[in-house]
C-alpha cells in the first residue's frame, strides 16, 4: 500500500430526466415513458399518474416568462400605489360570465386592461368632468360597439404600459399596445360606417353617435398623449359632425351629454396647451399692448405640455382651488368670512393670472372655431372671478376698509348677479359648467355666498337668496350655507324696510358657519364692529344662533 491517498471516484455528469410519469418520479426511479402508462408502474400494480409536460428552466422560452410575471407584478404594484386604487382581473382563469359575453373576443390581457379602465381612468374622467358620459355612457355603448371597446383598451393601455412606469424594461420589437388598439378602433369604425349605408335612419343615427363617443375617446387621449395637434384636429372635426348632423333640435340624453363632453374638452383643450399657466412660477406678461397669438400656424406649432394626462387636471385643480379659497374660505363642514381689510397677499397676482386666462381662452376658442364664446360658460365663471377680487382687492385697498365701503361697488355686485344669473340658467343645457374645476358648488356657489354676505343691496341679496334655493337641491352643504346666509340677512335687516341702507352698526364684519350634518343643523356666529349698540357686554363679542337646514 502506498503513501498516496487513493483517487476519489468522480460521480458521471448526465442530464436529468423531465418526462418521466409521475409516479417514477415520487418513487425516483427511471420511466421507461410507454404511453399511456409506463411499464414500470403497471407490471408491479401501481397506478400511472400521467405525463406532465414541464418547461426546461435552461431554456429562454422559460427566463423570458419569468421576466414577464416578475415584471407584470412590480407593474401592477406601482399602477396600485400611482392612482389609488387596487384594480384586479376580471378573470383569471375561471370562463367569463354569461353577463359580459362582449368579453369573449378579448384575451387576458386585453379584459384587464378594460377592467383598468372602467374601474380608474373612468373613474377619474367622472370626477374631474363631472359628465356621465365617461363612465355610464361609454360603458353601455362599449357593450355593442366594437370600436369603442378598442378606443377604451388604447387608453388604458397607455396610462399602464411600462416604458412610462418602469423605464427598465422596453420591448422595441413590438408594436405599442395602445398604438395596436388604437389602430383596430379606426378598422372597426370604418366597417361600422360602411355597414351604417345599408341600415335604417334610426341605425344610421346609432352609428353616429358611435363616430362622436369615438372621436371623444381619441382627443382624450392625444391630450394625455401631449399630442395637442391630433386633439385639436380630432376636436375641429368631431365638433364639425356633430353641427353638421343637426343633433341640436334632438331632445336625447345621449345627444346632450355628447353637446356637453365636446364643449368641456374644447375648455380642457385650452388649459392643456396653456399648462404652463398653472404652474406657481409663471409670470404673467405685464406690457400693456401685449395681445395673445391668434394665428392658426402659432397654434399648429405647440410644443409637448409641461404636464399632461391626469398630472395636467391636478395643477388646474389645485390653481382654481387658490382662486375659490381666496373668495371665500369654504370646508366640507362650514365656511369663514373675514373683514373687510383682509385679504391674501397673492391676490393681485391671481387676479392678472385669471385676467390672463380669460384672454387666452377667448383666443383660442375663437381659433378652433368651434364652441363659440358666448356659449362658453368659463369665461363667464373667469369674468365672475374677475368681478369679486377686484371689489376685495379694492376694499382693502382704501382708507377706511370697512363693511360700508362696499356700498360704492354697487354697479360691480349688479354685473357680478347678472353673470351668476346667467351661469345658472345654462346649468341645465350642455354647458362645459360641469367641468369638475368649475363646478356650480365649488366655483359659483362660494361667489354667491360672499356676495349676499358684503353687498347689502335689498334686491340683490333677495335674487342670490332665489337662486340659491334653487340649485341647493339634495345637497347638504349647499341647504344648510342658505339656511345660515338667510338668518344672517334677516339679523341685519331687522328693522330695516326694503331698500334703506342697512347702519353700520347692524353689519357682521366677521362670519363663522359651521355644519353638523348628522343633526342636520348649522350654527351661525358672527360679530358686529365696535362700539355697536347691538353688542351685549363690549366690542369683539361673539353672537351665535343655531337651526336646522
């Protein structure tokens, strides 16, 4: 024996095996793979359990769909934290449901991304358009209609592709799927539209109302795109059809709705190619002969927006909001008036940035030659904004800023009622009122509260009392703010007959409401100047009063 250690026996390397039944790889023995069972198990009494056919994990067929599932789950996490809202499959693999058979041409993916849609990008349209037709009109039309079920997966497959979420991964070699279903909406539409030949007028009228919901679908996205030419074009010529199909003498609710989308998207149109207003370090040009530019080839030459898509409605959110807020400080549980000489520092600022939106809007609606300007109830909301920080600015401005100095801006509350006015008349036609920045409650209503408050005008404050009346309807807020604001003016009216100046010494300078809406009761406390004979013990007390709404 010698000294050396004996060569260590190497196990032989070979491959192993993955087609083996079931049973032989419990038992780990080898198959001999007979089919349909194999001889090893059914010569000792076993059962076969079959051949399952296994992916070879050394393969790339295999890592290419270990990538995807990875990456379809970091996607649908950041979708998840991104908008809010947990959107799940409608199926998976159970078979679809007797009540969507539409569903049954569409793949998986195909199904969640209009589940995706209906469930958040509709959702989100709703709100901020404040328009049925996103998510009750178009879901019912996207039933039966074939293009319209490939213009809302376009949309959602752009919002959820992953070269905008995760810039890791980019797969070039195939067409985007947004672009794919995009292109498959305008396939459908033109068979529809030759089909529609040969129909009915009732048909033929089905099928162009499908062109109009379409054409609605498609400026959307272009906007979110930042493709602000195509929207526009697509706006030009739906607009165009829906003039020229004469739909105005109809009295349809599907038609109205239409009317409406298409006059807010030319208002969204504005602030998307206008985004640049929103953001809080423009400034607005202050040369006294500057003209905004109405040429069609300026217009024909925008740039990609600063913002768009739902990033480009959160900066027109939040900029009215500091407009509203500077009117009237308003919560969901009550609102503040504050005296005469108060007022925020950015209000000059706002009031040239509001000045200069009504310019631009004018401008462009008058180049898309579309909406015309007299129907655009924006502009109104933008004059009546206007109208109310002027008369604050100019209070607070003056020598004495009292509640009597607003006894000299009569003319102005005149001009400010005539335009709330007409604003409410327009509320139940197709007016872009609805648009969610300029809702009637958050943009109308705040200014009619404040008016009735400062102007003690005896007709004026008797008209906004009727015209609150008449659009608090159900909501809560709304009836209880005209509960309190009518006790309010009776407080300083008492003893006052009809047209007499209401004394100083009867006016509230400072104004608290608040709501308790599972009592439904409001309470009303404000104060009267100094010195006031109406006040029990000194200046600066409180006086409070509590009803029901």
């Amino acid at each position: 024996m010698t000294g050396k250690d004996p060569t260590r026996r190497i196990r032989s390397l070979h491959s192993k095996s993955r087609s083996g039944c079931g049973t032989c790889k419990i038992r780990h023995k080898r198959c001999d793979e007979t089919h349909p069972a194999c001889l090893n198990c059914t010569s000792t009494g076993r059962k076969c359990d079959g051949y399952e056919q296994v992916v070879d994990k050394r393969t790339r067929e295999w890592r290419n769909a270990e990538f995807r599932d990875s990456f379809d789950n970091q996607t649908n996490f950041t979708l998840q934290f991104r908008y809010g809202l947990k959107v799940q499959p409608m199926v998976t693999t159970v078979p679809l449901p007797l009540a969507t058979p539409y569903q049954i041409d569409l793949n998986w993916h195909e199904r969640w991304h209009l589940d995706f849609y209906h469930h958040c990008i509709a959702v989100r349209l709703s709100h901020y358009f404040q328009n049925s037709y996103w998510s009750r009109l178009l879901f019912q039309m996207c039933q039966s209609q074939i293009a319209l079920r490939h213009a809302a997966i376009a949309m959602s497959a752009w919002h959820t592709q992953p070269d905008r979420i995760l810039r890791s991964h980019k797969d070039d070699s195939k067409p985007s799927l947004s672009l794919h279903h995009a292109s498959k909406a305008i396939s459908s539409l033109r068979e529809s539209l030759t089909r529609s030949t040969f129909h009915s007028q009732s048909s033929n009228r089905t099928h162009k109302q499908v062109v109009l919901v379409t054409c609605l679908l498609f400026i959307v996205l272009a906007l979110f795109q930042g493709d602000l030419h195509s929207a526009r074009c697509h706006l030009a010529s739906g607009y165009k059809l829906l003039i020229e199909w004469d739909f105005q003498k109809e009295k349809d609710s599907t038609v109205l709705v239409l009317r409406q989308a298409f006059a807010q998207l030319h208002v969204h149109w504005f602030f998307c190619s206008h985004s640049e207003l929103f953001s809080q370090d423009f400034k607005v040009p202050h040369s006294e002969h500057w003209i905004p530019s109405s040429s069609s080839e300026a217009l024909s030459k925008i740039t990609t927006p600063r913002y768009s898509g739902f990033d480009q409605m959160d900066r027109v959110q939040e900029f009215f909001a500091l407009i509203v807020g500077l009117i009237l400080d308003f919560s969901a549980s009550g609102f503040n008036i504050e005296p005469a000489g108060f007022i925020s520092c950015d209000a000059a600022v706002l009031l040239s940035k509001v000045r200069f939106c009504r310019s631009c809007l004018m401008v462009v609606l008058l180049e898309l030659n579309g909406l015309k300007p007299e129907d655009c109830d924006t502009l109104r909301v933008f004059s009546l904004w206007i109208e109310i920080m002027e008369i604050k600015i100019g209070v607070a401005q003056s020598l004495k800023p009292d509640e009597m100095v607003y006894d000299g801006y009569l003319e102005q509350f005149k001009r400010v009622t005539k335009l709330m006015q007409t604003i409410a008349g327009s509320r139940s036609g197709p007016s872009d009122i609805y648009f969610s920045p300029l809702a009637y409650r958050s943009s109308v209503f705040p200014t009619l509260v404040w008016t009735a408050s400062k102007c003690r005008d005896w007709q004026i404050r008797r008209d906004i009392c009727s015209m609150m009346d008449d659009q608090s309807g159900g909501d809560y807020w709304a009836s209880a703010t005209t509960a309190a604001l009518k006790r309010m003016i009776d407080t300083e009216s008492n003893g006052v007959k009809p047209g007499e100046n209401i004394p100083e010494a009867a006016r509230a300078c400072v104004i608290n409401v608040k709501i308790y809406t599972p009592e439904s009761k409001v309470e009303l406390r404000y104060r009267r100047p100094k010195h006031s004979p109406h006040l029990k013990h000194g200046s600066d007390e409180w006086e409070s009063d509590i009803m029901s709404y």
